[in-house]
C-alpha cells in the first residue's frame, strides 16, 4: 500500500533505514528566568526499513518532540533526521511525503464528512484523482458505511480510523502512529492493529508509540526507550527481553504447608504465597524448571497446576527508567524490576 500515490518516492536515496537521526538536538529556550529544557540530546536512531519499530518513554521523555522533528512540526536545534533517504530540510517536500502521521490529538473537522476529509487531503498533497484510493481506504479501516456522515457524528473510536485513513491517502511509505488505541474499546483496538498489521506486511514501515506496553511487545519487532532526551536502549524485542535473566514458577500442591521444606527455601528461595502454593523466582540460564520440579517430588509433595511468568517489557521498561509509562490507574501493580543482564546501549546502530 505504499506504492500508488507517491511514484516520485521510487527515486529514493540509497539507504537501508526508513528514518535516520543523527546527534539530534532540541532545546527549547527557558522564559521568565527558568532554565532551558532539552528535550530532545543527541539522538541517534536507524529505523530499518519494513519494520515495527516501537518508541517507548515516560511522560515528558521526549517521544513526541521526535516525531514532530520528523513530521517538520518542530525545527530541531542540531543534529541531522533523514525519512526513506531524505534530509528532512535539504529534500523536505520528499521526506513529507514519505511520512503520514496520525496524531494522538483528534483532530477532525467535525463539519466534513470522512470521504471529504480523505479527499482534501488527498488534494493537499497533490494525489491525482486517477491515483486516489478514498473507498479502498474507507473500506479498509471499517468506515464505508460512515463515508457520507459528518465527522462529528462517529464515535471515538472512529475517529482515531479516520485519523489513520488520513495519513495513508498519499500512500506514504512510513505511518507513524502516536498513541492510536488511547480511549479506544477492545473490539476497535483490534481491528485497527489487523489493518496497521496488513499495512506492515505490504511493506509500510510502522513507527509507534503506546503507552500499553503489552501491544509494544506483541506487535514491535524493534523497540527504543527514550527517557529524558536520550536514547536508553534499542534494540530486537527478543533481545530487550533477554536482558532480565528471570522467570517466575508458581505451584498449587495437593496440601497445605504452614513453612516452605527447608532443601526448597534453601535451593531455590521458594516463597510460601498461601497455604498450598509455593513461588519460585529464579535465572533461567542457571536453573531448569526441572530441577525445581525433582526436587518437590523429592519433598514428597505432589503438584496440582504450574504457573509460570516470563519477563516482560513492563520489567525491562522500569528497570531502564524507573517509571511507568502509563498512568498509575491503568497499570496493574507489578513485581519490582531485578537488574539488567548486560549492559544498556545508548545507541540504535545494531539495528540493521
């Protein structure tokens, strides 16, 4: 889907990343004798082309400064940002339309109707009429039934698809989405993700940012982790993942136990959570999940059901910031970040 409205991209400069930052710098000047802020110090990023990449940070790290640098919202200080090849500044009206944003904000006119929108802004960046695909769009993102209403009659959830369909008019190669799901209902939720999934495996490359960490890990191949201004870790999400050597085993028991058998407390650290289960929380690369089983049989104690957690992005994220990345009332309470096995990268140049 990133052919038909944008020949002219055919002719791209040679490179194998679909967005480029280099040294990337924004400083916003301090008012009324307060200090300047740097939002944005020294970013390096290399976006591989086809890729679902995944931008993560808290609140304030910087995240939506990048993508605003890229889309030409904000002039950067210094530094260097190229999208599909193209110098943001010296090829701008190429690196444009090699991009299409959908913004967190819903921001629609609501006395235009979605076929009138995709259609002005199919005009905007001068898509020919013989090269627009307004329908194919509607249809694609579940509003043709909706194509003649005002916009201020859809739900929200609509509105966040009509967001997506406009950035896709001029078949932009990149689709960055900024927060897409937020406030939207599961069954919306997952037909968008089955649409931005189809638009990845045609070839478009995703840039997203969330705040549900778990849609981060289930769909990004690739993740970044920016926190104040710079770049904290980039990497595969399978070797982000790796990083926490540990992994949770909870066991029901066909008894109650007042004390955890002294060879389990002592082995493995097994902790007694209610009278019939223990937890074990151990490293994988030094202790099978076998072993922990021989040696309950070994206790004489019989297992009813097994339980196992594994690392998550939620565990690397706290552990890299110390913070959550959504608000307190939509994270349920997780167990403490251990540390971090290896060392963090501060750059993405492994990424290619």
């Amino acid at each position: 889907m990133a052919s038909d409205g944008s020949q002219e991209l055919m002719t791209e400069q040679a490179s194998n990343y679909a967005v480029e930052t280099s040294a990337l710098v924004k400083t916003y000047a301090g008012r009324n004798g307060q200090p300047s802020v740097h939002a944005l110090n020294g970013i390096d990023l290399k976006v591989p082309k086809g890729a679902f990449f995944g931008l993560l940070g808290p609140n304030g790290a910087g995240k939506s400064t990048l993508i605003n640098v890229l889309a030409g919202l904000v002039v950067r200080s210094s530094g260097t940002a190229r999208i599909w090849g193209f110098d943001i500044d010296r090829d701008m009206r190429a690196a444009r339309r090699a991009i299409g944003v959908v913004p967190q904000e819903l921001n629609l006119d609501p006395f235009f109707t979605p076929r009138e929108l995709l259609e002005l802004q199919a005009g905007l960046y001068g898509v020919p009429k013989a090269r627009r695909r307004t329908d194919a769009i509607l249809e694609a993102v579940g509003l043709t039934r909706q194509s003649d209403a005002y916009a201020r009659s859809l739900s929200g959830g609509m509105r966040r698809r009509l967001l997506v369909a406009k950035a896709m008019v001029h078949a932009p190669p990149i689709l960055v989405l900024d927060e897409p799901t937020a406030g939207v209902d599961v069954e919306l939720r997952r037909h968008l993700w089955a649409y931005v999934r189809e638009l990845n495996r045609a070839g478009t490359t995703i840039l997203l940012t969330t705040h549900y960490l778990e849609e981060a890990q289930a769909l990004c191949d690739r993740i970044a982790i920016i926190d104040h201004g710079q770049m904290i870790a980039c990497d595969t999400t399978d070797a982000l993942l790796r990083r926490i050597d540990s992994k949770t085993m909870t066991i029901t028991l066909d008894r109650t136990l007042t004390t955890v058998p002294e060879t389990l407390a002592t082995r493995f650290h097994a902790q007694l959570v209610a009278p019939a289960r223990l937890s074990f929380r151990y490293a994988p690369s030094q202790v099978h999940g076998g072993e922990i089983l021989a040696a309950i049989a070994a206790a004489d104690l019989g297992v009813v059901e097994i339980t196992t957690r594994e690392t998550e992005l939620e565990d690397i994220f706290l552990a890299l910031t110390g913070r959550r990345t959504a608000p307190a009332d939509e994270q349920a309470e997780r167990p403490a970040a251990v540390p971090l096995n290896g060392p963090v990268s501060g750059s993405a140049e492994g990424l290619g």
